[in-house]
C-alpha cells in the first residue's frame, strides 16, 4: 500500500457541471491524487459517449495538477483495488442525494471494509446543478453556460 492519499471521484458526469468541478477543486486540497473515475453507465443512457465525457473532464481539469481521468465498467469496489485507492469521494447537494449516497457507501463498506467515502457539499452557488438539470435544458437548446465549465461547454457546442 502507498503512502499516497488517493481518491476516487466515480460518477457518471453526464455532462461534467460546475458542481462538479467544485467537488473536485475541493478534494484536491484534501488528497494527493484525484482519480475521476466516469461510468459507462448504458443503463442510464447517458447523452455524451464515455469518451465525450472523459475528453470534457480532461478538458475542464487541465490546469488541475493532481488529476488523472478514466473509464471504467466495473464494481467501484474491484476499481478501488486496481488503482490502490481506498477513499472515495461523492458530492452531496440534498437531503435526497444523502439517501441514496449513505446506502451506496454502507454497500460498499460491506464489501471492502476499508473502503471509506468521504461526502463533500458543493459550494451554495452550485448546490442545485445536476447533469440531469444540464441535460434537460440542452434538450431544449437552452442556455447551459452558467452551469458547466467553458472548456466542457466548447466540446459540448461542438457535439451538438
């Protein structure tokens, strides 16, 4: 086991948001290396292809230092072994993604007990973006540029 902090950042980011990004700046403060790891996830039918999404990640984080992107399709768990990482990170905007993230963390738990999760809120300014809220309004050609990184929103006009 290194002596490294290394986290895991999982998530779908389906579009990465600045609530994300947030979550990110943040956890760099507390760990020497971030590992944003981005699902596959087909069973959410995500918008943007796991490469799109990986490409706006790398994008938006380039000037982050500690960062390292990838994909996975896997147990969050077996991914933790492979990349000898035993913390994972989660942003917690509501009492509802509390649920939810509390259940995923004990399940887990219950599976590799030294796994831990750390829950960071995002800043108040970005407490209500979701990528399911960025998806919504790009279905409707509205206007995002508030919401995501400006290196992410060029990919994502480009996508379009």
């Amino acid at each position: 086991m290194s002596d490294i902090k290394r986290a895991i950042y999982p998530g779908t980011f389906d579009p990465i948001t600045n609530g994300h990004l947030d979550i990110i700046r943040r956890a760099c403060h507390m760990f020497d290396e971030i590992i944003v790891a981005v699902a596959e996830s087909q069973a959410k039918k995500p918008m943007f292809s796991l490469e799109q999404r990986i490409e706006m990640i790398e994008a938006a984080t380039k000037d982050f230092p500690k960062i390292k992107v990838i994909g996975f399709e896997s147990l969050l768990v077996d991914l933790s072994d492979k990349l000898d990482a035993n913390i994972i990170v989660r942003g917690l905007r509501a009492v509802s993604d509390f649920e939810y993230e509390l259940q995923m963390g004990y399940a887990n738990a219950s599976l590799k007990k030294e796994l831990e999760t750390v829950y960071l809120m995002p800043s108040l300014e970005h407490a209500f973006v979701s990528s399911s809220v960025v998806r919504s309004i790009l279905n409707f050609n509205g206007k995002v540029e508030h919401l995501v990184p400006d290196e992410a929103l060029k990919l994502i006009k480009c996508l379009r």
